[in-house]
C-alpha cells in the first residue's frame, strides 16, 4: 500500500505540543527539512513495514527518512 501525495500542497503542520506526538518515531513538519514523498507500506503474514519515500527532483524537497518494522511475536 502507499499514502501520501507526493508533492501535492498544503503541507499538514505539526503541533509539537500535541499529546500524540511521542508515539511517532519522526516527524518532518512544514519548515523543519520540509520533504516531499509517500509513504510504502509492505504487510506479510510476520511483518509490517513502513517506509517514507521521499520524491526525487521536487524543488525545495528535504532530505527526511524514516522507516519502521513490526515483527509477529
């Protein structure tokens, strides 16, 4: 599966004081190494992967990357 909008504005801004945002791994709000991509998500029987993609060529884009793996148990 992959989110996102590859480029497409507005930008969804980050509250830094939203109680959420401590589960987040990372987060890249607009003005902080802005970068623009979607997010590849690869699910299996024992595993759940998340990867952020960013797009090449965007003018202004970042260089954010994030990605993250749940193993079954």
């Amino acid at each position: 599966m992959i989110t996102g909008t590859g480029g497409a504005t507005p930008q969804v801004s980050i509250d830094p004081s939203d109680p959420a945002l401590p589960y987040f791994r990372a987060s890249n709000g607009a003005g902080s190494n802005a970068t623009w991509g979607v997010t590849q998500i690869t699910i299996s029987q024992t595993q759940l992967t998340d990867q952020f993609v960013a797009v090449a060529g965007v003018k202004g884009s970042g260089s954010f990357t994030d990605t993250f793996t749940i193993l079954a148990s």
